[in-house]
C-alpha cells in the first residue's frame, strides 16, 4: 500500500490561540534555516513566535521539520504553542517524529509536548513510523504513546511501519507488546508485509502471531499478495503448511496475555537467561531466501 502524507484539514483547530495568518516571517526563516543567532535576535526585537503563515505552518514546525534543537529550544523558550496544528493537524511532535530528530522530540517532551494529541488519529507515533525512526518510536512508546492508536486512512503504527517496510520500527512496536493482528477493513499488518513482499516482515510478524488465514475486505489471505512463487510466498505457504512448535505457541500465547507487560514480567520472572532471551526477542529467521 502506497501511503502518502495528505490527511484531512483541521482548519477549525488551527488558528484557535495562534495569533493571525501572515506570510511566512523572518521568524520561520529563521527557524527552519536554523539560524539560531538571528533567531535569538528575533526573539529579544520583540518578534511574534507564534505567527501562522498561509500554509498554517508555525515557526516551532518549520524548526522541528528541519530538525533544528537549538531552534525548537529558543522558540519554546519563547513562549511558542508546543502542541499548534498546522494544516493537515500536526504537531510540532508530530514533524519532529517524522524527521527523526531525537532530540527535538526531548526537548518538546520537556516543554510538555501531548503524547496521544486529543480528537487526533494520526498520532506523533505513527509519524515516527512513517519516517522510519526506531529510536522516536521507542522513545514514544516509553513517553505512553498508544500503539493501537488507530487512524481511519493508515491503521495502526504497525500497519503504517509494514506498509513502509521499516523492519526495526514494527519490532520495536512488537517487542513492547503491539497487536500483531490489529485490521483495518479487516487488513492487518501481514497482509501489507505480504503486498511489499518482504520475507523479513513476514517473518517477524509470524513469528509474533500474526494470523496467516486472516482475510481482508476482500476476502484474502497475505499469501494471495505475495506473489505466486516468489520467495514472499514461499514464505507465507511455508509457515501455512508448518505447524508451529510448542516452544512457539507458548511464547505467543504467554506475550499476548501480558501485553505491554511481557518484557517487564520475563526479566522478573526467574528465568535461565537463555528463556528470558526467547521469550523478549527472536530467534534466527527459520526461513532462508
């Protein structure tokens, strides 16, 4: 599935608490060059940071776009809105994420950035997923973002991190206790793994659960995407006709009763460190391309 970053206009949130709609200022230059002296100057001049330009675009965006920390400081310091909306409802957190910059997405957290925004389906966490950026993802996850936050056009992150092919997110995402069979129209994340035909996906997701006879809107298997023949649906036809091992049903069955927990209960559970590893991680990929 092809996702693109066209969401609904949220007009009627925007410019509430924002100031007025300008063009773009010496402020949001500024920012998004990442010119932090000329910033700071701005700034002591008396210069308005919470200016929306046409594109409803704050300065604190155009910093956090670019990934400019010393910038995002020096606005929030300012009295920059930390969670303003732009045109398509993102959040300062939400582009941060989406750029990869940890430490933007620290210093908007320290100035209270909203984790879950309210009223808001595609969340900083499905951003950070988009992008590709594991460590944002941990670090949202840590910070309580809800991983089942559900968008009507995207799904969950875990759909979004599969659609997109980040391997590293969808397992920081499962390792912390994700639905793995979470569906949109009835779609779940293997399905999109199956369509993008990367055995890897597949495997992670298996290997966590996944429902390999799970049936979309229309009525299809993740197989019946990957691609008669190829090493995708090798893959899928391999673990249809395999049943699992007892060692495998009782990881999965023992993480999907504890949830976001499991990782936190195994490390405290007394176990020989070889289990404790099983039981939080993954083994070597059974399947070889």
């Amino acid at each position: 599935m092809e996702i693109t970053r066209t969401r609904p206009s949220l007009y009627g949130d925007i410019a509430h608490g924002l100031g007025f709609w300008t063009d773009r200022t010496a402020v949001h230059e500024a920012a998004a060059q990442g010119r932090a002296v000329q910033l700071q100057q701005l700034i002591e001049s008396g210069a308005a940071v919470n200016m929306v330009a046409i594109d409803s675009i704050t300065p604190l965006h155009e910093a956090c776009i670019q990934g400019h920390t010393q910038c995002v400081r020096l606005l929030l310091g300012a009295g920059a809105q930390v969670d303003a909306r732009n045109i398509d409802g993102s959040t300062p957190l939400c582009d941060a994420c989406a750029a990869g910059s940890l430490e933007c997405v620290k210093v908007l957290l320290e100035y209270g950035a909203t984790v879950n925004p309210p009223l808001f389906t595609f969340s900083p966490l499905h951003e950070a997923c988009m992008g590709g950026n594991s460590d944002c993802v941990q670090l949202m996850i840590d910070q309580g973002a809800f991983m089942e936050a559900h968008d009507c056009h995207y799904g969950t992150p875990l759909h979004v991190a599969c659609a997109r092919q980040h391997y590293a997110c969808a397992k920081v995402l499962l390792n912390a206790g994700a639905n793995v069979n979470a569906a949109k129209l009835h779609e779940t994340a293997l399905h999109h793994a199956a369509k993008a035909r990367n055995v890897h996906l597949i495997e992670l997701l298996v290997e966590f659960g996944a429902n390999l006879y799970a049936r979309d809107n229309l009525n299809k298997k993740p197989i019946q995407y990957a691609g008669l023949g190829s090493p995708s649906y090798l893959c899928c036809q391999f673990y249809e006709d395999t049943p699992l091992s007892l060692q495998q049903i009782s990881r999965v069955a023992l993480r999907r009763m504890l949830g976001v927990r499991a990782l936190d209960v195994f490390s405290k559970l007394g176990l020989p460190s070889r289990i404790v590893g099983f039981l939080s991680y993954m083994p070597p990929p059974i399947f070889e391309i």
